[in-house]
C-alpha cells in the first residue's frame, strides 16, 4: 500500500497536513501565526523572515532561485508523523478519491490553496496576473479572497487598511508615468488610490487584474493554484524600497520593459468602478445555526477559490456535511474531528508538527464529519477553503453575485 493510500485509510478520508512556512525576502513578519519569535529568520536573512504560512497547498511559492523545490507545498503526515508524502503527489496518485472526480477530470490537481499572509506593515500596491498574460509565463491567473479573522488579530500592525483599485477619474497617462518613474524614487502610485479600513472579521474580493496594497493584518487567503504577481508601487509607507525586478515579475522576456504591456495587465475598468466597495466587499453570511454550531460563508464571490468559517460550541457536538473537499485550519479551540484529536497550538517551532491543519476529502465531506467541542468554555471555530463547490454556484445566484 502506497503512504498515501494508507494516510487516507488511518484517516477515514481525512489527512491531517503538516505546517507548511514561507519567507518572503520583501516583508516583515507581523508575528502573529504563532511560529515561535526564534524561527522567524530560520532560513537565513537572505531568503527574508517567515510571513506566510500556506494551507492544502499544491503549489509552488515562487520565491527566486534559492526556493526549495517543495517551498510552499502542504505535506500530509500520519498519525505518529513518521511518515509523510506532499499532497500533490497524493491527489496526483488518487485523484478522485481526495478531490472528486469532476474536479480532478478539470484540472487534474487540486487547484486552489489559502494563506496566512502576516505582514507587520502594508505590501507595496501590485497587481496578480489574468490568465491571459500569466499564460504567457506558463502559469494561470490568480484570483484571491481575503478575510481578517480577529483570532489572528492582536494587533494591527503599522497600517491596517488596505489600497484598492484606482479613483475613478485616474487617467491611464497617470499610471502609466507612475510605472515609468518607478527607479526615480517614490512613483506616488498610491496618489491615484483610495484606501479602506479594514474590519476584523469581514473580507474582500480580490479578482485578477485588480491593483491592491494589503494592509498590515493577519490575512487569511483562499485563492486560486498560481504565485503570479507584479509590484507596480516602489517605495512604502514607512520608506521600504521595492525592487525593480518585482516591477517586471512574471513578465515575458520580451515585453520586460515596455510599460504598455504593465498597463495591459491591468483591469482597467474593474480598477476605476466607482461601485468597488459595493461588488468586493464580503461580510459573513450564516447559512446554518443552532444551539451546537454556526456555519457562514465568509469568501463567496469567486468560483474557483472561496471559504467558510464554522463555530461549533462549548460541550457540542455536529456533523457536518459539505459538498465538497475542503482543507480547514483551526483558529480556536480543541476537541475531536472524525478519527483526529484537534487543538489550536500556541506556539509552534519550525518542522513541528501540530493537530491544527488538515484535509477532507469530496468522499468525506459528503458523508459528513464528526466534530466534538471538548471544552465546556471555549468554542472551536475553524476555516474551510474549498476549490469550485456546487454549494457556492447555489449561493451565489441566490444572492445575485
């Protein structure tokens, strides 16, 4: 038997995933996913401090020529963590068994993965790649949602709100000087854009093409397959300079200085749509609750990338049924999920293991999971990011999203 066949057999179609952390050389950790205050710079100050950490991820985290092979990558470990294979190589080797057939006949991988992104202040305004100019690199476009759980929120950081898009009277000429000045100093890129201040517990969507400038929260990130994106701004808030490689990232070799192609990336009439607020902002919408549990969509107006949180409560028991796999990440409490003892860590050192993460596969997910509220005071509640979901399609024209 295969270590993956016999992870999903140990967990009756339920892996339990290993921590998965990325550096990114550009950022500042916010210290706030409970890796341990020695293990931020573990991997050396080159490669950059720990900022991320990546949920049933198949996806590489494109971080430059000294990235390990499997940077970025979920793995799932068995119950004693003596064995361990990346996910990818299982939903490569089982295919439907762990993802579903519709799906895995689609993409043939599981095409989406969420984040804890962490940044003690705000990312320079950029911009993530639509499929048409991430083709061109080889990868896909990256839809992404956002969603600021106050579990993870003890602090704002340095500028907690966020850019998005362009005023709606910024001239195109405007922008495109903006990029052309972009080695001259501060480009004032921000000059052109509006920012928001962001409100725990609620979340925004992020479609391709769409310029943003993340603020300083933990934020929690189901978004497509894909690690494609641009800087466009080059000095931040705070006077970190940003180089001139991120300007041109995942551009073809041939279009690498032609600022033409930079303003084509972007979704120009998305950008300036005096209605953003209106169409990207998501609150939580519950969909079930009682006196054991509250289930809400908290990211819904993607397809390919989307989310729900579940509160279940002191001393309950429920069985949940979903129409879909899901990777989930616990944010409080502790008890009992199917086979799995779960908990939310405190502190966790890099290569640790932890009880906190895992996978349900589609078979799974259907037959519902068993979770039990072992604690009389405190509620567990945890994140589930899902790929394309029938549940979703159901929702969303109901809403009119």
């Amino acid at each position: 038997m295969s270590i993956a066949k016999k992870l999903l057999t140990e967990g009756k179609g339920i892996l339990r995933l290993a921590p998965t952390w990325v550096p990114r050389s550009f950022c500042i950790p916010g210290k706030r996913i409970k890796l341990h205050p020695d293990d931020y710079y573990v991997l050396g100050l080159k490669r950059g401090g720990i900022d991320e950490r990546w949920f049933a991820s198949t996806t590489h985290a494109d971080n430059g020529p000294e990235t390990p092979a499997d940077e970025g990558m979920s793995y799932a470990v068995s119950r004693d963590g003596s064995e361990r294979v990346l996910l990818a190589d299982a939903v490569a080797e089982l295919g439907g068994e762990i993802i579903g057939d519709k799906l895995f006949e689609k993409y043939g991988r599981w095409p989406m993965f969420s984040k804890f992104f962490d940044n003690k202040g705000p990312l320079p305004h950029h911009i993530h790649h639509r499929d048409e100019h991430a083709k061109r690199v080889g990868e896909a476009g990256k839809p992404e949602m956002y969603f600021f759980p106050s579990q993870c929120n003890n602090h704002g950081g340095t500028f907690p709100f966020t850019f998005f898009g362009l005023n709606p009277d910024a001239k195109k000429e405007d922008v495109r000087k903006c990029l052309e000045n972009f080695t001259k100093g501060d480009n004032k890129l921000l000059d052109l854009s509006k920012a928001y201040k962001i409100a725990l517990d609620t979340g925004w969507d992020v479609p391709p093409g769409i310029l943003h400038a993340p603020a300083s929260l933990c934020t929690y990130e189901p978004q497509f397959a894909s690690d494609v994106y641009a800087m466009y701004q080059s000095v931040l808030y705070g006077g970190e300079c940003v180089s001139e490689d991120l300007l041109w990232k995942n551009c073809p070799e041939e279009e690498i200085g032609n600022f033409d192609y930079l303003m084509d990336v972007i979704d120009w009439e998305a950008n300036v749509d005096p209605s953003f607020k209106e169409k990207r902002f998501m609150a939580p919408v519950v969909i079930n609750e009682n006196d054991s549990y509250v289930e809400e969509w908290i990211c819904y107006k993607c397809k390919t990338a989307s989310a729900k949180r579940l509160t279940v409560m002191p001393g309950k028991s429920a069985l949940i049924k979903d129409e879909a796999a899901y990777g989930l990440i616990l944010i409080q409490g502790h008890g009992k999920m199917g086979e799995w003892d779960i908990e939310t860590p405190t502190l966790i050192r890099y290569g640790e293991l932890t009880s906190d993460e895992f996978f349900v596969t589609e078979r799974a997910a259907k037959g519902g999971v068993l979770i039990t509220n072992t604690s009389a005071t405190e509620p567990i509640v945890m994140l589930k990011h899902f790929s394309e979901n029938p549940e979703l399609d159901r929702f969303m024209a109901e809403n009119g999203f």
